[in-house]
C-alpha cells in the first residue's frame, strides 16, 4: 500500500519509520512518534492547532505529508520545553496572562508565535494580530493570547 | 478525514520530474506547496493514485535576474521567500506585497508561488500579478519546454493552459522602470481569507505626469484572473490628475461578465467591492508614481 | 479563623504546565493500540427513502473489520432516555435513532459504521459503501415545517411540531394593549450557528469480558450522565460501567449529551470484542455534530408616553433540527426569561419547536439567548419610535435596588441583580455620552458609527432536577496535603484552579497543597457536570462544605490535642495554633497521623480519618448573575464591514473567586457572540444541503477581527451559596450578539436601515444599503 520510508529529526531525535505515502505529518508525529501535542483540530489546514515547525519554519503539519519531513528538522510543542520542564517564555507567558481555557488551540499557537516572534522580535499589536490570525481558538477570544505575545515581545525574551 | 492511497514520487530533477508525469498520465498529479491540494485530498474531493512532489527539485527555486533586466522566479520558490528577498521591493514590487495577503505566514512557508499560478484559484492574488505584468511562463515536458505569455494563461476556473503532462517550471517578470507605482488593494471576510474582490495596480508617469503605461489586474471577479483592459486604454497618456479613482474603479469593473454569486455576496456586491478596490490600489499607485521624480531610481518599500 | 488567600486573586492556572508544553491528555491521544477506528457513511440527502444498501465491497478493503447498519446495532440500544428527560412516559419522546433505518431524515445522518485498523481504512471502506437513496422533498425552514401539506420529518408523527406553549388569553394583557399610548411590534430572527469547540467530539470503549466492564474514554461536559445512559443503552448496571473524561477541548453545550454515533461505539465494542474509537472530523462536527440557535421571536410592546413598558407579548419560534439533542429546546426558557432586566407588568408568551430535516439543536452557551436577542433589538426598536436615547429608555425601565425582591411577569423572582449598576458603569466605561457626540461630528462627515447596549439577567447556577447538586470530596492525606474530588470536572473553565483556591482558603492551607482530582466515574461522586453556567455556585459550594467540615474536625482535633478551646485556634498554611500563641500549634501532618494511626487519642466520640463529603445544592434554582454589554463600530459603506472598536462589558457574578478567570469566560462568550452576529453561519441550500461544513466556510473570528474587552465589576454577594458566587460562563454569548446587533443598527440609522435578521456579513449591510436606497457616500480610502 505505497509505503516509504522517512528519515527525519524530531526534537533532536532521529527517527526512522516506514509510513504510507498518504499518512501526514500530523498522524505521524501523533501515533508514530507518541508526539500527541500536536492537535487536529480541522485537518484542513485552517484551525492551526496541529503547528509545527520544520527547518525551523511554521507549517500546518496536516498539510504536510511524512514523507515530504525526509531529511528535516522538526520541531513540536514538546520540543519547546527545557527537559527540566521549563516552560518556553511563550508557554509561561501563556499561563501569566490566561491565555489559554481548554488548551486544544494552545499548542498551535505556541509554536507559530515562537516562530514569529523569532522572525520579528518586536511586533507591534497589530503586527501580532495578523501573525497569529492563522490560528483559531474558540474559548479566550483571543485577549489573553495577544497579551501573552505581547508581554514576551516586550520583554525581549522571544 | 484522511486522503485515499497514492504513490509518491519526489524527483530531483525537472527532468526526473516530467518524466514521471509522462510516464504516469491522468493518474498523477504535482504536489507543490500543497496548500491548497492537501485540504482537498483529504476532503476526497481529489483523488489521485500518484503525487509527484517538486519541492526536492533545486533548479525550481529561488530568485534570479535574467539577462534583458527581467527577473525570474523557480515555479517552487515559497511565498515566504518572496517576502523575505531583498531584491524583489526594487525589481517586481507587487510580489512582496501582495505575498503578506496569500493566507497566513505558516501557509506561506509552504506555499509556493508556481503551485498558486498552477491552481489558478480566481481569488488569488499571485495570478492577478501575473496577469497585470505581463508575465512569462515557462513550462517543461519531455517534449521540450515551452514559453507562454501570461495573457490566455488563465483559461477557466481552476485551469490554466498548462498540458496534462506538462510542469510549470519558472515566471519571468519584466522589471519596471521610470516613475513606477504600484498599489494592491483586496477585501476579505477575514484576515488571509480568499479576497472577495481585489486588484493588483502598476503605473508609470513620463515627466509630465501624463499616464505611460498602467496595468490593472482583478481577482475574486471572475472564473479566472482579469486584466481591466477598458480602463488600461482609457487613461494612456491622460494626465494623472484627470484619471479620478472612483470613476476607473467603474470602469474596471464595468463590463466584467461572469463574476460569481455565492454565499459571501452576489456578482453586483462583487463589482461594487472590486471598483472599491481598484480605487484604492489605483490611488496608492498613483501617489508613489508621483513621489518618484523624474530620472530616478524608485525605491519601492 | 481562615481568611481569603485565594478567593479573588489572579492565581494562575494548574492546568496550564501540561497544557502548554503538549502535555495534556485528550480522547484521541490515549494509547489505543488494538482499537478499531470507525468511519461513518452519512446520508447526503434531506429527506428520502433507502433503497438500496450494500457493504460488501467495504468489507473487502484492507483492513476494514465490519461494516455495522440499523439492522445490526439499532436493535441492540436497550433504553436511550437521559436523567435529563426521565424514563417514557405517555407524551411524545425526544426522537431518536442510531442508524438511519429505511430512510434519512438529514444530510449527515449516520448510515453505516465502518470499523478498521486506521481511520484511514475506515474511510476507504466508508467511501465504497452503497447506498442508494430515493430523494423526497424536505422541510428545511422553521416556517415550512408548520405550513399546511409540510411533508412530515418523522413520518409516524402527526405533524412537525416538536413542543408547544400555548397559555391562556389575557383579556387584561390586551386592555394594556389597547389603551397604551404606543404599541410596537417587530419580527426578530437569529440564524443558526454553533458550538464548535476545537477539539471535536471523541470516544474511546473498550468491553473487558473479564470483568464485565465496559470502559469508555469521552470527550464531555459530564462523565456521569454518560455512564447513567450508557449503562441503559447497554442494558448493564451502573456498576458495570467506567466513563473517564480526559483533558477536554471545548464543549459550550454541544457535548452535554452524546450523540448517536458516540452511542454506538460501545455497542460495537461488545459486539466485535475489541476497544472501538471515534474521532468525529471537522466536517463531520459541522455538518452533523449537532447545531444551535435559530429562531424567530415576533414581540409586541405596549409603552405609555414616558417610555415605560406596559406590557409584552412574545412569540417564539424555534428550529431543533431532526433529532435534537436532550433539553436542546429552549423555548420553555427563553420565553420564561423574556422579561429580563426590566419591570414589565403583564407579559404572554406563546412558543413552538419544530422538527426540520436538518441537523438536531444542541444546547449552546445561553441556549435560551434568544429572549435576550429579541427583547434588547427591541428595547432599540421602541426607543427609536420614542424618539429616546436607548440608554435612557433602559433606565427608565430597569429593576432597581428599590424593586428588589421583585417577581417578573413571567413568574421568576430576583432576590438580588444589580441591572441598573451595570449599565451606569458600563455606560460611564464606554463614554457613552461623549461617544454620541461625537457620533454626530462623525455623522456629519458621512461615516457610519453606532454604539449598541445589551442589558439582562442570566439564571446561573442552575440547579433543577438532574442539575439540582453536585458533590465533592476532600481528604487530608496522611502527609497532611490535600486533595478534593468533585463529581463536575473541567473542559475548560479552570476548575482545577477555582476549586483549589475556594479549598485552599477554607481548610487554611497553602494552594500548592491542594490538588483537585475530577473527571472519573470511579473516583468521582455522582453529579451532572458543567453547564448552565452552574459550576461556580454548585461546586465550589460542595467543595466548601466538605471542607468546613473537615477544618471543623481538625479545630476539634487540634483543641483536644492543644488543650484550647476551639474558637481560641488559628489555621493557616497548613497549621493550627492558638491564638497570640503561634508557637503553640500542631500542623496538618501531625494531625493527620493522630487522625488515621491513632484514633484512640482523639477527642471522644470523634470518628479517624480527615476526610469529608458533601452534596450541595444552592438555596434557589437559579442564581441570578446579571451583565451590561455595550459596543462601539463603524460600518465601512463601501464594503459593508462592520469594525468593531471598543467593547465594555459590566458585570456581577457575586464574590469572584478568580477574576482571570471570570474575565476570561466574558470574552470567550462575547467573541463567540460576536462571530455569531458578524461571520459564521451554517448555511442549508434549499434541499436541505449544509453548505458551511470546512473552516474554510464556516468563519469563525480570529485575532484580526476581535476588539479587546474591557472590563467593569460589580460583586454583589449572592444570598444563594456560601461563597456568595454567581455563575457567568454564559453571559458573554448571550450579551454579545445583541449589543453588536444594535451597534451595527445604530450606525446605519442615518441610512433608513434596521436588519433584523443576521448575519450581519457586508454583503447582506451593503444589500440592505442599496435596498433603502439612502444616500450611502462613497469614501475613498
């Protein structure tokens, strides 16, 4: 059934696994690498919960096969965190200004706003607002999200 | 809400690359960014039993000049490196900036620039482009490679002049000089929603702000991309200042036909919107057109 | 005594660590390594006959297990009921079914489950399935579905309506009505838009022969009403199921109840002897996972010539789909709760639910919003034919401090609101005088900006029937820290926070100490679960008394051990001392080791162990929080957007226990309201086709189209609970759409226009711009 082989880096490790063609990156990172921070929250490519960066790039990892990770870097939402357990600045700026209820959308949001705040240190609020606009959230209403991203660009620890 | 099975190619080469899509026919289908192609695999609404990926291919990406002063761009160059080059705000600045507008930036980072022209989405923006400018197509079969003028490129909803087996390998945009101004101007529901209507504009004034050339491209107006061509004669070699925005802004949209209907607003909402929004990108056009002295170089933002 | 640590801080959440880093634990991240995953084949038609079914060529697809339909599984479902609804009785039942079985009744309605390895397998078997359906005409409109001759939803009912109220005339209602200087009457309707949260639904089961225990992994609001109903559907004892809620994504109403396709997991899992799981796709969760609001209100007003209400009728339409979720019709509280904010001397309402080929109506944040939709258009609507500022018609008809204990027409009694605060402040925070005068520079220039206000009552805490309690446990461990377990658990609200700082502070211990233990049928007492904004009042209230009881324990302890007297103690951190003493004390630690290892040396007659229960229920069956909402846009008359630029929201939800919290509910409402008024819509072609079933149709707002809020309190103590707590997570959906509606209103006012049905998209302001054909002035940009 068109399986292939994908050679890839996630969070620093290497794996190797044999996946069907068809199988995305999402599913792969979710079942094959037990990465389940990384949500489906469409499969579409429009919710942004399932944000993940490659080389170094946020992507919609639904949108990606695995097989088109072969020879990439892959970073997810675990892959943020210090071994120790501590919090990126995001994720703890998240917690700070209640930036997240259910925390199914948190994730997504987490990884696209390291990339952008990585990209552009300092954003203004509408600057932060289009960059995040890629990534729904159905409890916040987004005010404590913006704020999050804000007070780490503020703070220059982006 | 997972795709149906497929084999997976990815070439390394054109060569490799159209050899496949000879070899496999109907059946097989090149994967670019895959932003628009992935949603609709695993939706079932596409299904292909072979999906050749060109992003491993080298020669089809990045930003280069050519030798007559045009730049060419490799068909899997992505929209985010689009925004990010440096040379693109001086040579073709309507790319950078309608990039910002194409979705959102984690759509952009995969998104390419040939798999939009490809898609030919009518509310696309980089096809509009395209269209406006006058652009060049180059596109690789194992029969040879083929050279197509934007004009007639885009000829039907989702269908270009592409053949089956052939692949889009780059886009030649010629470089503007003189006192040039470009504007974009679009209006949609949400923030990197598909524009409702929109309009990509360049102008260029001779000393005496009398019009040299303008070129007006719409989307979300039609089945395809259209050039507002009524508009483009009527103001060669007017002043600027007799060429009032609102009233090109009606003209552009005047004699469009087949502009679609659905649930984010009828064809006469569409025309309103899409006069709106050529005014608008006409307007800002035109005040950096004039801001560029005569005999300068324009530094376009 | 203990004082307030927590109670009203900002403390930041204990959810948040494993939330944050990927760590949390929904339905679909559960290892299920030898479970089948099911794909559904859904009707694509209205309304039609089934005339042929075959899934051969599915069973052939590698990997697919079963292809079940109505002739396997319907037949299975012992009793369907919810606690909700009680066992059948003579009345007309809820409809319900879990396969489709001869016909279809709404696109989407589930027709086969497929099991396989993968999902992807699943969908490849669900893709070959045949069926074959014979197309009848359906009834898609609320209004069609009560025309005379409308084809019939359910063919063995003797007509479409699904729920009627229907009181006796009011000959002195119709006095008021014929003698009052004003009568307004208008037609109101809302659109049908819903929940969705971002995690879809998902179960997991697993049937253990062994053990005779069927265990089921649910993403719900409530894991004991779903093990009370499963256990009927499967025909076993309570005893005999296990429900676990993991980390769940969202749910504002739509996973109060489950849906027959979560019904038929467990059903399958027996049936085929392996753990069976359902992850519903987005398109599925927006075609078929059930839908909210739509309605039509037509509301009478008969005014004197002061402005002041004399009187109200109402009559309340409402769509609830095919097969409407349980308590998904609303008309019983949305006409009861008409009233509202105002002192409105006689009142009539008449109502009716009708059943359409579309998909069933679930409960959705303020599922009875629509009274407050229509009667604050309407508020707008009488003053404008006054000739009043809308504001000043609300003061001169809202309940006061002076009213109060004050019962409303409709029979519902206020022992304490505070209406008329929250619009002053509201009112002072918007600026809502210096905004109308410069609304009328602005109009002069030709720009198109309103100012809208919303004004109501929300019933929190709902507390009847199955709803009336909830309960909680909290137990000193033998190292002295504590945990309390509660029958609600949290798919959002923060309860793990919440109820740790009401703990906290009541038992005298560090938060850090406190850990709350929720979500499990096995752990967890009984109780209904988030919802009808209840968990403020009826949890904290169970967590609080559990703990008063065991902090008296541990003063009686203590004063034995100390030789004091119990009103001479202190507790906190964790310690109880004397008074002025504090180097006299004995920690929680000490205690408990008295209390689990040396029950001899207890006070006499004191029981061992540092532990206690209890079961709460509030002094009322509603806890009446109540809010001001008032908005400020500009409508671009070119295009017909809707900008919205500032957002206040006035409210009193009692005693707050955490106020990012409580903020954090309001704007999760109000955006949701606000995309409701302003983006999303699910949108049936005239055959009943769902033509907003991706995210790429169905627009939900994101960062770019949401003001931020700003935020006035008021906390005036409830008399319903200890805690002096009110319920809020409703009001923000309920308060928003009608504050946008009439701030979009009144910035088309200049133009002759008033919309009384949304969304309110810019095509739909632009048509009706052109439609009163006002000069509308062109601006360029």
């Amino acid at each position: 059934m068109a399986d292939t082989t994908v050679g890839c880096t996630v969070n620093g490790v290497a794996r190797r696994s044999t996946v069907e063609a068809r199988r995305t990156l999402a599913d792969f990172l979710r079942e094959d690498c037990g990465l389940t921070g990384t949500h489906l929250g469409c499969e579409h490519g429009v919710c942004g919960a399932c944000t993940v960066l490659v080389d170094g790039e946020a992507v919609r990892s639904c949108l990606m096969f695995a097989v088109q990770a072969e020879g990439c870097e892959i970073t997810t939402v675990e892959g943020l965190t210090s071994p120790d357990g501590t919090l990126s600045p995001l994720q703890a700026a998240f917690r700070e200004e209640h930036g997240l209820q259910c925390g199914f959308c948190t994730p997504g949001f987490i990884v696209s706003a390291t990339a952008f705040l990585r990209d552009r240190p300092h954003p203004s609020e509408q600057e932060i607002r289009e960059a995040l606009s890629g990534n729904l959230c159905r409890c916040t209403g987004y005010q404590g999200i913006i704020k999050a991203v804000a007070s780490v660009a503020a703070e220059g620890r982006g | 809400m997972k795709p149906s099975a497929f084999e997976y190619h990815a070439p390394r080469s054109v060569e490799e690359a159209v050899g496949l899509l000879s070899e496999l026919g109907d059946d097989a289908k090149v994967l670019a960014g895959g932003q628009s192609l992935v949603p609709m695999l695993a939706m079932r609404l596409a299904v292909f039993g072979h999906l050749v990926d060109v992003t491993r291919i080298p020669e089809l990406r990045g930003v280069g000049p050519a030798a007559d002063g045009s730049v060419t761009i490799g068909a899997a160059t992505a929209d985010t490196a689009l925004e990010r080059d440096a040379g693109l705000g001086r040579t073709v600045p309507l790319l950078p900036r309608v990039t910002p507008l194409v979705g959102h930036f984690q759509i952009r980072n995969r998104g390419t620039l040939g798999g939009s022209v490809a898609h030919a989405d009518p509310a696309a923006e980089y096809p509009a482009v395209v269209l406006a400018l006058d652009a060049e197509l180059a596109a690789r079969s194992v029969r040879g490679e083929r050279r197509l003028p934007a004009a007639g490129f885009f000829d039907g909803l989702w269908s270009t002049a592409l053949a089956p087996d052939e692949l889009l390998t780059s886009i030649t945009f010629p470089v503007w000089s003189g006192r040039c101004g470009f504007g974009v101007a679009e209006f949609a529901r949400r923030h990197g929603d598909f524009a409702i209507a929109g309009a990509v504009v360049g102008v260029e004034l001779d000393g005496d702000d009398r019009m040299r050339r303008a070129a007006v491209g719409l989307f979300g107006l039609g089945p395809t991309p259209v050039r507002a061509g009524q508009l483009e004669k009527e103001v060669g070699g007017r002043p600027v200042t007799d060429c009032d925005a609102a009233q090109l802004g009606a003209i552009a949209v005047s004699d469009l036909s087949d502009v679609p209907s659905d649930m984010n607003g009828t064809a006469a909402y569409r025309k309103r919107v899409g006069a709106a929004m050529v005014a608008r990108a006409w307007s800002s056009a035109v005040t950096e057109a004039q801001q560029a002295r005569s005999g300068q170089e324009v530094h376009h933002g | 005594m203990t004082g307030m640590r927590y109670v009203g801080q900002r403390v930041v959440r204990r959810e948040d660590p494993r939330l944050v880093t990927g760590h949390g634990t929904y339905v679909d991240d559960l290892p299920a390594r030898d479970a089948l995953h099911v794909a559904f084949v859904r009707s694509n038609v209205a309304r039609g006959r089934i005339v042929h079914l075959d899934t051969a060529a599915a069973l052939e697809v590698p990997g697919v297990v079963a292809a079940l339909t109505a002739a396997d599984l319907n037949g299975l479902v012992r009793e369907e009921w919810l606690d909700y609804e009680g066992p059948p009785g003579p009345g007309p039942r809820r409809e319900f079914r879990l396969l489709a079985d001869g016909d279809v009744r709404f696109v989407g309605e589930p027709v086969v489950m497929v099991l396989a390895e993968s999902r992807y397998a699943a969908e490849d078997g669900a893709e070959l399935v045949d069926l074959e359906v014979d197309p009848q005409p359906p009834v898609v409109r609320m209004e069609d579905a009560v025309a005379p001759g409308a084809p019939l939803v359910h063919p063995h009912r003797s007509s479409n309506v699904a729920g009627r109220i229907t009181p006796p005339e009011d000959p002195e209602l119709d006095a008021v009505f014929a003698s009052a200087a004003h009568v307004v009457t208008e037609t109101f309707d809302q659109h049908r838009y819903t929940c969705v949260p971002l995690e879809t639904r998902g179960i997991l089961a697993s049937w253990d022969p062994f053990r005779a225990q069927m265990q089921v992994w649910v993403s719900t609001q409530g894991p004991h009403g779903v093990r009370t109903q499963l256990a009927r559907v499967l025909g076993l004892g309570e005893h005999q199921v296990r429900v676990v809620m993991p980390d769940v994504g969202g749910g504002f109403g739509q996973k109060m109840f489950l849906v027959p396709e979560e019904i038929g997991v467990p059903l399958a899992s027996r049936l085929v002897g392996r753990p069976v799981k359902w992850i519903e796709d987005r398109r599925e969760n927006l075609m078929s996972g059930q839908h909210a609001r739509e309605d039509r209100v037509s509301v009478s007003f008969a005014v004197d010539g002061e402005g002041r209400i004399l009187g109200a009728r109402a009559d309340f339409l409402e769509n609830v789909g095919a097969f409407p979720a349980g308590g998904a019709s609303s008309i019983g509280f949305s006409s009861a709760v008409f009233p509202g904010p105002y002192r409105i001397p006689r009142y009539r309402a008449t109502a009716r639910a009708v059943y359409t080929n579309t998909t069933g109506r679930c409960s959705y944040r303020g599922p009875w919003m629509v009274e407050t939709v229509a009667r604050e258009q309407m508020m707008d609507r009488v003053a404008a034919e006054l000739g009043m500022d809308p504001l000043e018609l609300r003061r001169r008809n809202v309940v006061r401090g002076g009213d109060l204990p004050y019962t409303t027409a409709a029979g519902l009694t206020y022992d304490q609101v505070t209406a008329a605060e929250t619009l002053d402040q509201a009112a002072d925070i918007a600026g809502y005088d210096a905004f109308r005068d410069r609304q009328a520079q602005l109009r002069a220039e030709g720009r198109l900006v309103g100012i809208g206000i919303s004004l109501f009552t929300e019933p929190s805490g709902i507390a009847r029937g199955t709803l009336s309690t909830e309960a909680a446990t909290v137990r000193v461990g033998f190292n002295g820290k504590v945990e309390v377990v509660t029958s609600s658990a949290s798919h959002g609200q923060s309860l793990e926070t919440t109820i740790a700082q009401v703990v906290a502070d009541e038992l005298g211990v560090d938060l850090d100490d406190v850990m709350v233990v929720q979500g499990d049928t096995a752990t967890s007492p009984y109780g209904p679960g988030t919802g009808g904004s209840r968990s403020a009042v009826l949890s904290s209230g169970a967590a609080r008394t559990a703990s008063r009881r065991v902090r008296d324990k541990i003063v009686q302890i203590a004063a034995h051990r100390l030789e004091a007297a119990p009103e001479d103690l202190e507790v906190s951190a964790g310690r109880v001392s004397v008074a002025g003493t504090p180097v006299a004390g004995v920690t929680f630690a000490e205690l408990a080791r008295t209390a689990y290892a040396a029950p001899e040396t207890l006070p006499p007659g004191e029981e061992a162990g540092l532990e206690a229960s209890a079961r709460y229920s509030p002094s009322s069956p509603f806890t009446w929080s109540n809010a001001c909402h008032i908005c400020t846009c500009e409508v671009d008359p070119t295009t017909g957007e809707v900008t919205l630029d500032r957002y206040v929201v006035s409210e009193d939800c009692g005693v707050m226990i955490n106020p990012n919290v409580v903020e954090g509910q309001i704007a999760g409402g109000v955006v949701q309201g606000i995309g409701g008024v302003l983006y999303e819509q699910m949108l049936y072609d005239g055959d009943g086709n769902p033509l907003t079933t991706t995210f790429v149709d169905y627009l939900l707002p994101t960062t770019t189209e949401v003001p931020m809020i700003e935020y006035g309190h008021i906390e005036t103590p409830a008399p319903t609970n200890e805690g002096g707590h009110k319920g809020l997570g409703e009001g923000g959906a309920i308060g928003a759409p009608p504050a946008v509606i009439n701030a979009v209103n009144d910035a088309l006012a200049p133009c002759g226009v008033r919309l009384t049905a949304q969304p309110l998209g810019p095509a739909q302001i632009i048509a009706a711009l052109e439609t009163a054909s006002a000069p509308a002035g062109e601006r360029s940009h």
